[in-house]
C-alpha cells in the first residue's frame, strides 16, 4: 500500500510537471515572432485596405506557426473588424466583426491580454486560446491599434502527456507487481516467526507450554523467538511453583478448624474455606465477590474503613434455637512491600464451647454461692440466736439445733454431689461394673420405697399418699452396670416423682426390653414440666420450681449427676413431659441377650 500511494504521489506530480513544460514549451512555439507582431502593428495602425490586409496575410504565412498545433490566428483593429487570417480557406472572415467577448474585452478596456485553455466537448479536445493586445508607440504615448488572436489544439500536448502516462504506469504496474511479490516474500519471512510466536504465546496463555518456537536465525526475530522459548519455559517453572503454592495452601485452608476468608482492597470475598462456609452457611460460588461486611452480617456496626483502619477482634454471635455458635474473628492487613493494601484477611474461631465453659463457671460459682449462702445465713442466724441465750429454753433450743443440723446436712449433701461431678468431669470417678440382673436390682430399689410408704412414719404423715406401680418384663436382663450408681440415679428419679406427686397420686415404673437395650421408665401425676424447661432439666442447679424445690431440701445436682452416671454407662437419660399431665423419666441402656447356656465366668 505504501509502495503504491509512493508510486500514485511520485506519478502525479510527474505527469502535473510534464503536462506544464509541455504546455509551456506549446505556449513559446504558437507566439509570434516580434518582428511579425511589430510589422503587424505598423499594417494596423494604417488604412483598411486591401494592400494593407494582404500585407497582414502575408506576415501571418511568414509565422513559424508547428502545423501540428492546427492554430488559428487572427489580427483584429481597435474597431473590432479582422483584418487577417492565417487561415487560407476562411478569407472570407476578413472585414468581419469580431463577436469573441474576450477580443472585445482587450480592445475596449485596454486589458493586457489573456490566456485560457478551454475544452470543447462537441470535439472532445482541449484549446489554447491567447488574446496580445498590439501597441503602437509614439512620441512617449502607447496607442492600442488591434490585437492577435491565437486558438490552437492541445490535442499533441496532451497525446504525448498520455503516451508518457501510459508508459508511467505501465512501469508502475510492473514495479508494484514486483513490489508485492518482494513484499509477500519479506512479509512472510516476518510474519511466519511472528504467527509461531502468537501461537505460542496463546498456548502459554492456556496454560500449554510443551511447544517450542523455531528460531530461523540471529537477526531480531531470531532472539525474539529465543525469548519466546525461555519466557515458555520460566513460565511453566513459575506457574508449577505457584500451583505447588497454591495447592498447598489450599490443603492448609481445607484442613483448618478456623475459618479463613481474604478479600480485595475493596471488601469483596476472594478466598473462603470450607469451615468458614460451614460457620457462616454459605454457598462458596455465591460468597465469591460478596461484601465480607454482608458475608459476617456487620454492615450495620462497621465498615469497610473501620475494618481497614483499626483491624482487631469481633465477637460474632450467629446462634440459632437449633445450636449455638459463636465466633471470634480476627483481621488483619494484606499488603504489599510498598506498603500498599490489596486486602483484608479475615480469621473466624469457634469460641462456642469456650464461651459456654465461662457461661457455665459463672454459672456453677453463682449457683455454688448462693446455694451455699442460703443455708449458712440460716445456720448463723440459729446460732447467734442460741448465743443470745435460746440454748437455755428448753423448746426452741431443740428445734433451732434441728434446724442447724438439717441446713448442714443440706451443705454436706450439696458439697458431696459437687465432688461427685467434679470427678466425673476429670474421669477420675471409678465405676465397680458388674454383670446384674436388672429386673431384680430395679425391684429391689423399688421395694425400698414401697417399704417406705408402709413404715409407721409415712402412716402417720396425713399431707400426701401415694403408690407404686409396676410394669416390668418377666425376662431376666442382665445388664453390666454400677449398681451403687445405677441406685443412686433411680433413688434421685424416685424422690423427684414422689415429691412432686399430689397426694393420692400414682408413680409407674415400667422395664422393656428393644434392640440391643433395656429402657426403663418412671412416670408421675404430677405438675408436668414446661415445655421451655425441659432442654434444662439436667442442667447443673436447674429447678423448674425453684422455691418449691430448695423448701423441699433440693440441691438442683441429682438430675445432673444422674445424667452424668447414664452416659458413664454408655446410655441415655431423656424425659417426656406435659405441664398438667406428669412426667416420664426414660433411661436406656445398652444390652446383649444372654442365653442361659452360656458362661458368664468363662471370659478369660
């Protein structure tokens, strides 16, 4: 293209600059001779008369006119009338007027002459038209007397302007052939590595970097493509390095119990592991590009700067009625060696069992002091009241050392449970197991109550009655168990549902057998539990009633302790309750059927 706008440029202004020497060289050719132009003055500037105008006629033969230029020529006075012509079969033009408007305009206005070259489209050719004005000197003065009129063809000029045209591009046609094959031959030899080179560049790009890039030779294309080859082969060390990187951070974030987000200088999620999703119950695809203000629902108590500008620790509570979970994360800056931030990295830790264990040691040290606060201000009470002087009456001396030791037992009773779970909870309480048969030991127990309710001291008691009910399968169940432990829990079942049985109410204790366990049950008549309570109910010093059950000399430990013995156990404590409607105590525990001919003492 460049060669042929060179080509079309250089053409141009050498056909411009020949049309204008040949067109100048045309205009000296057709010009008259001064001596005719002079003689032709003098002949003017006499009489219209038939010598004069042959004399004219004569002059313009003697011009040295080319016949190629065809011209016509003639000699008109200052009045407008031709007075000669050159051409010998148009003599009857002399003594004609003259109705050319450029002729008039040079003779009337004394104008200097003029020359146009005009295009005949009857004749398809081009003329040169030349208008001299003819003055007659005299005495210091210029006299205009007539002037010659010239008219040639251009048709010679512009044959030989096309005849050099045609050979110009004739030659251009050639040299731009020959132009375009050297040109195809060099582009190739550049473009040819170049192709290569793109192709391989986009398989790098694709992450291909097997193909290798041929090095034709030493100029600049050469090193080029030697560059290529090692920028192939630096990137494929390099992308293996940054997989090995990245895979191995990838298993670092998968296998981490914290979760881990970092976003861009913007805020916006780019990388999230699987126990952050877990924590936060989130899509990973959907978290990518997502505020972490909304990822952590904090919008509302920070933003991004705040986050930025002093990154510290946020206690986040993302708790729900199905479970507790509550995080603690930690942020920091991710930023580069210039010290500019790209981002925010964020570390989310599960603090749920950690802020639960320092609910409950609030819990169990206010429980603790105000347990034991209760029965120490009522002892001091007794006794600064005996120290007053009670001790010498002999009917309330009785009763307010009754009280004392009742309040004690109480604190011993409290103590003695609290180290029961303190071992349980450190796994240095021992369990003396033993293969029993459960239908007895459960009778047993019950016997003890039933003895109870027969002794003369329940008769004589006349606020509550109440009895036992026993629906137990006739199948021996031996079980391997604690049986201390195993009495302890029935005993504190037991006294629960006796103390919270109305009066002529009915306690039913049932023992089934299912698969692979033994459930037992203990159900009253009494208040019901409601329906908040329930999940509490084994809860360390949890009263459903709690005035109701300190009177009763409760602790708020039996239930906690009885849960504690039964996954010792390897079982299961629950309870079903209705308020109004009683509740139901169930224990389950593990059990294989025996058959009687085997040995129980044949183990070892």
């Amino acid at each position: 293209m460049m060669l042929i706008i060179t080509l079309e440029i250089v053409g141009a202004v050498f056909v411009q600059q020949l049309e204008t020497q040949n067109l100048r060289q045309f205009k000296s050719q057709i010009s008259l001779q001064r001596y005719v132009s002079t003689n032709l003055t003098t002949q003017l500037s006499r009489a219209n008369t038939d010598a004069s105008n042959r004399q004219i006629r004569i002059l313009l033969s003697d011009a040295n006119i080319p016949s190629t230029a065809n011209a016509q020529i003639l000699v008109i006075d200052n009045k407008g009338t031709i007075r000669g012509t050159n051409e010998a079969n148009n003599q009857q033009v002399v003594g004609q007027k003259t109705t050319d408007d450029t002729v008039k305009k040079v003779i009337y206005n004394n104008s200097a002459g003029s020359e146009t070259t005009t295009f005949d489209a009857s004749a398809n050719q081009y003329y040169y038209t030349k208008v001299t004005p003819l003055i007659k000197q005299s005495s210091g003065s210029s006299t205009p007397v007539g002037v010659v009129y010239i008219r040639a063809n251009l048709e010679s000029v512009y044959d030989s302007i096309s005849k050099v045209t045609a050979i110009y591009l004739v030659a251009a046609i050639i040299a731009i052939a020959m132009g375009l094959v050297l040109s195809i031959v060099i582009s190739r030899a550049i473009t040819v590595p170049i192709t290569e080179m793109k192709e391989q560049t986009q398989r790098i790009a694709r992450g291909d970097y097997s193909g290798q890039v041929k090095v034709y030779g030493n100029d600049e294309l050469g090193q080029l493509a030697s560059a290529v080859n090692n920028l192939s082969v630096r990137v494929e060390e390099a992308q293996e390095s940054t997989e090995s990187e990245r895979r191995r951070l990838n298993s670092v974030l998968a296998h981490m119990t914290d979760g881990v987000l970092a976003t861009d200088r913007r805020g916006n999620v780019t990388i999230i592991n699987e126990t952050a999703v877990e924590f936060l119950d989130v899509d990973s695809n959907q978290a990518i590009g997502e505020s972490i203000l909304d990822i952590l629902h904090i919008r509302n108590q920070y933003t991004l700067r705040d986050l930025l500008e002093n990154p510290d620790e946020i206690m986040l509570d993302f708790s729900t009625d199905d479970h507790d979970l509550i995080l603690q994360a930690y942020f920091s800056l991710i930023q580069r060696e210039s010290g500019f931030i790209s981002g925010l990295a964020c570390v989310l830790h599960d603090v749920t069992e950690q802020q639960k264990i320092d609910q409950d040691r609030k819990q169990f040290v206010s429980n603790v002091s105000h347990e034991l606060r209760t029965p120490l201000t009522s002892v001091r009470s007794y006794v600064e009241a005996l120290s007053d002087g009670a001790w010498k009456d002999p009917k309330v001396a009785p009763k307010f050392l009754k009280v004392t030791q009742e309040e004690t037992d109480r604190m011993i009773r409290m103590i003695n449970d609290l180290l029961t779970l303190s071992r349980m909870d450190s796994g240095t309480q021992k369990l003396n197991l033993e293969l029993v048969n459960l239908n007895e030991l459960y009778n047993y127990i019950l016997n003890r109550f039933d003895m109870i309710i027969d002794s003369d001291e329940q008769k004589d008691r006349s606020d509550k009655h109440y009895t036992i009910k026993r629906e137990l399968t006739k199948r021996d169940l031996w079980v391997e168990i604690d049986t201390d432990r195993f009495t302890q829990v029935i005993d504190n079942i037991m006294n629960n549902a006796i103390k919270y049985s109305p009066d002529g109410g009915v306690i039913t204790c049932r023992l089934i057998e299912t698969n692979n366990n033994v459930i037992l049950s203990i159900s009253d008549q009494g208040l019901g539990i409601p329906r908040a309570d329930i999940p509490h109910v084994f809860d360390r010093f949890y009263r459903v009633d709690k005035a109701r059950s300190r009177a009763q000399g409760g602790t708020g430990l039996g239930l906690a302790i009885s849960k504690e013995v039964i996954q010792s156990l390897g079982g299961k404590i629950w309870v079903e309750s209705r308020e109004g409607h009683g509740s139901t105590f169930y224990i389950s525990l593990p059990y294989e059927p025996y058959d009687e001919g085997d040995d129980l003492w044949d183990e070892a």
